[in-house]
C-alpha cells in the first residue's frame, strides 16, 4: 500500500547489525578472558613459589585480575545482547501488528467507499 513502511526481515536493521557486532565483540573478549586464564595457570603453575616474588607475583596477580575483569565483561555484553536481541523481537512484533492495523484500515476504508458510492 502507498506511504505503508514495510517490515524489515530479520537481520538487516540497524538494530540487528549492531548486534551481530557486539556478539562478535562478546566473543572477543570471551576468547580473550580464556586466553588469559591459560596464560595465568601456566605462570602459576610452571613457575616456583620461591621465583613468584615481587615484580613476578605481582605481574601474576594482575594477570588473574585482568582475567576476571574481562570474565565479567563477558558477562555483561551477553546480558545487553540478550536485551538487545530481546527488544529487537518486541519492535518486530509492534511492527507486524501496526502492519496488520493498517491493513485492516484500509480494507475497511475500501469496503466504505465502495458502500457510499453503491
């Protein structure tokens, strides 16, 4: 119908493109959060307690915080993605449901005019 928006599939709004990219960002700092918990292990367990001292240790301590940090940042973005993704699916819906309003609208309009000029 004329001036009618049409519902775009899915995928190919905005909203859905920047999605894609913070799953893609989400999956990043995952493998890196998991990359780092490696790297920890391997200095806490390869290297003896006597060497894990001073700059050591304390490079060994930020390395397992930095791991937790990025853990929880991992976290967050696949919370907002799910919102996002969520609230994707509820504009969709709206979308559709307008969609149909409008052409039930216009059927109607049609059915009218047709009634007044019988």
């Amino acid at each position: 119908m004329a001036g009618q928006q049409q519902t775009s599939p899915r995928g190919t709004t905005s909203l859905d493109k920047t999605l894609e990219k913070s799953e893609q960002v989400a999956a990043d700092v995952q493998r890196a959060s998991d990359n780092l918990a490696v790297v920890n292990t391997v200095l806490e367990q390869e290297l003896p307690d006597e060497v894990q001292v001073g700059e050591v240790a304390l490079a060994i301590e930020q390395t397992s915080q930095l791991e937790e940090k990025l853990a929880k940042s991992a976290e967050k973005l696949a919370e907002v993605n799910a919102a996002l993704s969520e609230e994707i699916e509820k504009r969709l819906e709206a979308t559709a449901e307008r969609d149909e309003s409008q052409a039930l609208a216009e059927k109607l309009k049609a059915k009218i005019r047709a009634v007044d000029a019988g």
